[in-house]
C-alpha cells in the first residue's frame, strides 16, 4: 500500500504569538516543523512527505527542513484551502492513502502511524482520539456556566487523519470552492465517507500556546526537568609480588598484590573520581591526599561512599556505573559477580544498574607486560534540582 503524508503548516499561529509562525520555532534547538516532518521521513512504511506552508513562509521553511526529503506545496488561506492544495500536488504520487497531519504535532509516533495505517481501508477513514476526562459545561455569553454536556458520547480529535486518496480528493472537490471545515473528517463524512476513531495519544498534543513549549520540553526529557549526566575516572597501580589483592572491594588472592599508599585498588579509585566528575568536586587526591597518613592502607571503599555522600549532599542521584578493569592478571571473570554485588551494596543500587567487565592490552604496554593495572569507570546521575 503506497503511503502519502500531508503535513499542513501554511497558518500564521496567531493564538501563540512571536515573531515568526510557531511552527518555524525551535524545542531544544530543532524547529518543530524539522521534527515533525522527521516522525514520517523515519517510518518505513511512508513513501513520500507533502508539507503545506504559507508563500511567506519560504525563508523559514528552508532554513527548519534543510536537507530533508520533503516536497512543498504554497497553501491557500484556510485549512481547507491547504489541504485542497496539498491533494492537488499529491495527485502524480496517486497514494493508496494520505495520512493528513497538523505541522504543530511534533510528537506523533511511530506506533501511532503504524496503527492509524493498519485502520485505514478504501472506503473508510480513521483519526486518533482521546476521551475527554474533565467534567464539560456549557458556558452563557455572559460568562456563567449554563449546563453540564455528557462526555460518553465526546472525543477529542487529533491528527494524523487518514484516508483513501481517491475519496477524499472526491469528498473535497465536491466542497464549495470558499468552504472551510474544521478537520479533513468533518470533509470526508460530507463526502460520505464513514470514518473511525482509533486511541490517541496523549503527548501528541497540538502546541498551541506558550506554555505548550514547556510541556513539549518535558516530552523531550522523560525525566520531567531532571537532568543526567555522565563523569568518567582512570587510575592504574604497580602489579607487585604478594598475598592478595582488593579490586572493587573485592579480596583476590592470586600471588600479586597492588602497590599504593591506600589499599591501592584501582577500580574504586576510578569510580570514585568518575562520581566526583559528576559533580565537578575535583579528584580523589583532592579529597584523600596520598600525603595523608591516615589514609594509609585505607579501605577504598571509604574514598567511595564519601565521594557519593558528596552526590547526595550536592542534590544528585547515582543511576548507573560502569567499570573496565584492563589487566592480564589476576582472571576477574571469576570474581566479576561479588564485585557488582559489592559495588551494589556500597552504593545502595540495584545489580541491574552495575556493570563490571575486563580486558587485556594483548600483552601490549605496562597492562600487558604485567607491570600495572588499569581500571577505566563511568557513573551516570541524575541532578534533582
Ligand atoms: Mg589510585
């Protein structure tokens, strides 16, 4: 089935203000128009994408879709002038169907295109929409409420609207030429067209308003306005002959032990550094100066939990870390398990959210010559405030 997208975007969103149309204006610094011509670029089942845009809009609408595959059409003064045009331009595709889609519905998704393609036939149209969940009234002109309307028989209507092509081009050319109908249904049921309502979506609101570039933010960022970020951390140790080891907490008793002042292991100290990353509080020497005697032959995992007292005071959430152990020897797959259960109880998280690997240096460098080992960390939070 060929598959054709009309995206309308020729009005001039006088409700929302601004210096150029609302459509041309960016969320996280990408045009809402970009992003909603790329929700349809990017399905697979979409063969061809028709934006409508204002004649004025020329500028804009290069600068929001450059170097995107979209086809334009100059709209006329209504929607339904637009859409008309848009139909017309579309006639050398000849779609099986057209998906009709407002240009200020950035958030549209890919499952809802695949659902709203799914309910289209050849004779029928269908719409997404959602059942209204606040109590509706009528209200007098003088402002008073009148009565109460029922919501059971009530939807709210979004877009894509899709449809058979050859219909709905019949439903509009049988339209006076000044008609102006409110969606591409309210044409397609004077056309006869039965049409049906699939569930919709509730981020794929219209912006209309300011305040629609906030939420359309929080869409962005599921976290609402929580912030994450990453810190990364390095240290290696001389490899010395010896009883044992501690690596992420862990005692390995292998005949070789790492020198330092501390207990020397490398792991904690690169995750230490990597959770100071995170808040740009400076490095574990900054805080534990090998020139402090009391931190000779310290337990590292005090370096650890105060580095994420350090996160909690600062108003940050550890989500998640990560550790590479770069080493010929000691073999740390046998130990890989206690360590992420170590790390896991020291850091109050979740196994799931621990992750210890290792690897070699194919006997190349200190690592691989058995002179040293190395250890590579991440540690990703979240900033609560
Ligand atoms: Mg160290």
């Amino acid at each position: 089935m060929k598959c054709a997208v009309l995206i309308v975007g020729a009005g001039s969103g006088e409700r929302f203000g601004g210096d150029i149309p609302k459509q041309y204006q960016c969320i996280n610094g990408v045009p809402i128009f970009r992003r909603t011509i790329t929700c349809f670029l990017t399905h697979p089942q979409i063969n061809s994408v028709f934006a409508v845009i204002a004649s004025d809009a020329r500028p804009h609408f290069a600068v929001a879709a450059n170097g995107l595959a979209v086809n334009v059409v100059i709209g006329g003064a209504t929607r339904t002038a637009s859409v008309r045009a848009g139909l017309t331009a579309l006639a050398v595709e000849a779609p099986d169907i057209v998906l009709i889609h407002d240009a200020a519905r950035p958030f549209v998704s890919h499952q809802l295109i695949s659902r709203l393609i799914d309910a289209a036939s050849m004779d029928q149209g269908a719409a997404p929409g959602l059942a209204p969940t606040d109590a509706l009234k009528t209200i007098n002109t003088d402002g008073q409420v009148g009565g109460d309307v029922a919501r059971d028989q009530l939807m709210q209507v979004q877009t894509p609207q899709v449809f058979p092509f050859a219909p709905l081009v019949q439903a509009y050319a049988q339209l006076p030429a000044n008609a102006a109908l409110a969606d591409d249904i309210a044409v397609a049921r004077s056309g006869r067209m039965p049409c049906t309502i699939i569930a919709g979506e509730v981020d794929n609101f219209k912006i209309t308003h300011q305040d629609d570039l906030k939420r359309a933010e929080r869409v962005l960022r599921p976290n609402g306005q929580k912030l994450c970020v990453t810190g990364t951390g390095f240290d290696v140790h001389r490899l010395i002959d010896g009883k044992s080891m501690t690596l992420c907490g862990v005692e390995i008793a292998d005949g070789l032990a790492l020198e330092g002042h501390s207990d020397a292991d490398a792991a904690l100290h690169a995750l230490t550094d990597a959770m100071l990353g995170t808040i740009g509080a400076g490095d574990i020497g900054d805080h534990f100066p090998p020139t402090d005697r009391q931190w000779q032959n310290a337990d590292s995992s005090l370096f650890l939990t105060a580095a994420h007292d350090m996160l909690i005071e600062r108003g940050a959430s550890l989500i998640h870390i990560d550790l590479t152990i770069i080493c010929e020897r000691p073999k740390i797959k046998p130990y890989r398990e206690a360590m992420r259960a170590r790390l896991a109880t020291l850091l109050g998280l979740d196994m799931a959210r621990v992750s210890v690997k290792a690897t070699t240096t194919e006997k190349l460098g200190f690592p691989g010559r058995g002179e040293g080992l190395a250890a590579l960390a991440t540690a990703s939070v979240q900033l609560l405030n």
